[in-house]
C-alpha cells in the first residue's frame, strides 16, 4: 500500500462521484441492491467531499453521509432538507459490507426510489452536475 494522500481538488472527487454513480445503474441491471446501494452512498460521500473541499474543508475520513451534510449545511443551510436521505443511504454503506446486514432486505426498487432525491441534493451541490438515471 502507499502512503499517497488523498486529492485536495473537488474535480478529483466528482470525477469518481461520476463513476460511482455509473455504477449504480450497473449493480441495479444486475438485481444487486446492495451493491447499488453501496455505490449511492459512496456516489453522494464524494460529492459531499468534493463540496466541502470547494469551500476550504479540510478533508477527514468520514463515510457518514449526515455528518458530513452537517458541515456542508453550515456553506448552504438548504442542504438540511436531505438530512433524512443521508441518514437513510448511509446505512447502505454497511449493507454490502459486514456478515451482520447481508439480508438486509434492501431492494432495487429501493435504491431506485432514492435516486431522484440524490440526484437534487447533487445538483443543490453542483448546479452544473449532469447525472443520467
């Protein structure tokens, strides 16, 4: 392993937001809601990141999508109205992780029900944000 430190540039972290969220739709072709539920929370964590980063953050290591929404609230105080989605998609970091959550009963349409609120709280972050799906 390498002791490289993660990127300070937000085009860094959307770059792989974009992939992430690529593979959301992958996972759901293939029926897999965990892993599609993965890749969403990993998805909105960068573009969290990458958010937070713009406006002078310095980067942690933090998965929890709520606590990181707590900091970008304090640069745009709407970003509160997903505090409901992040704690929620924030538990899908673990579905596919740890023995302990692997039925977790997550489905597709699950995941798929989530998507249009991601995709605003993207677009709250970065109005310039195109997203398929």
């Amino acid at each position: 392993m390498n002791d490289k430190q993660n990127s300070l540039e937000p085009k860094d972290w959307i770059r792989i937001a974009r992939k992430d969220w690529q593979r959301i739709g992958r996972n759901l072709k293939e029926n897999d809601a965990e892993a599609a539920g993965f890749y969403l929370q990993q998805a909105l964590e960068k573009y969290l990141k990458a958010f937070l980063i713009q406006h002078g953050w310095k980067l942690k290591k933090i998965h929890t999508l709520h606590t990181l929404l707590k900091e970008a609230v304090k640069y745009k105080p709407e970003l509160e109205a997903f505090r409901k989605l992040c704690e929620k998609i924030s538990g899908y970091y673990v579905m596919d992780r740890y023995p302990l959550f692997a039925d977790s009963g997550l489905t597709c349409e699950d995941v798929k029900n989530d998507l249009p609120e991601a995709k605003r709280l993207i677009q709250m972050l970065f109005p310039d944000e195109k997203l398929d799906g």
